[in-house]
C-alpha cells in the first residue's frame, strides 16, 4: 500500500495520443509513498480535517483550498510520526500542498495503489 503525490496545473488530465489537450502534471513524488500511507491511515476517520478522506488505495483529489485546509492539520500528523521516513513524508506533502495550495487553479492528486 503506498500514495503518490501529484501536482497539476489544472484539473488532473493524462493525454491520449488522439488528444488536444495539454497534460497537466507538473510534478510528482514516489520515494515516500509508503510511510505518507502509514500516516494517513493513522487519521481518525469522520474528524473535521480533510487528509481523513485520502483513500490509500484509490485516486483522491484535492483543489488549492482543500489543499489550504489540510495544511492545518500537518503540526498534528507530524505528531504521529515514529521513525524518520514518516516525518520526511510529511515534509514532502507539506511542500505539495503549500504548492497547490499558492496555484490559483492547481490540484494535488493522492494516487492510491
């Protein structure tokens, strides 16, 4: 079980060969997939937070304000952290958010596997 982190541009859009329309992805992130799961799935559900409803194993998307809104919760999940691939995953997805969170337009993808 793992999550990626995927920032886009613009309403998450994978190309096919046929289409016109320009790919969205403007970065991702692999490395901490795993521990970034481990923390998510240690949330208790129904809180008023929205990194509860990341779904480890299916797509989950957030626009820039959700992305805003979670940032509020990371001193709390960095509380949860045991060991130091926890703590770098939640300074990835702080970055990620932050970013999307600046990006008038942008959304983070939770890609669950």
């Amino acid at each position: 079980m793992g999550i990626d982190l995927q920032l886009h541009d613009g309403r998450p859009f994978w190309p096919s060969r046929r289409s016109k329309r320009r790919a969205t992805l403007i970065r991702q992130s692999h490395e901490l997939s795993e521990a970034l799961a481990q923390l998510i799935a240690k949330i208790p559900r129904n809180t008023s937070g929205k990194l509860w409803t990341v779904d480890p194993y299916n797509d989950t998307i957030f626009n820039e304000q959700e992305a805003a809104a979670a940032l509020r919760e990371i001193p709390d999940l960095l509380e949860c952290c045991t060991d130091d691939s926890e703590a770098e995953a939640i300074r990835a997805l702080t970055t990620y958010l932050e970013a999307c969170a600046a990006t008038p337009g942008s959304h983070l993808v939770f890609a669950g596997d």
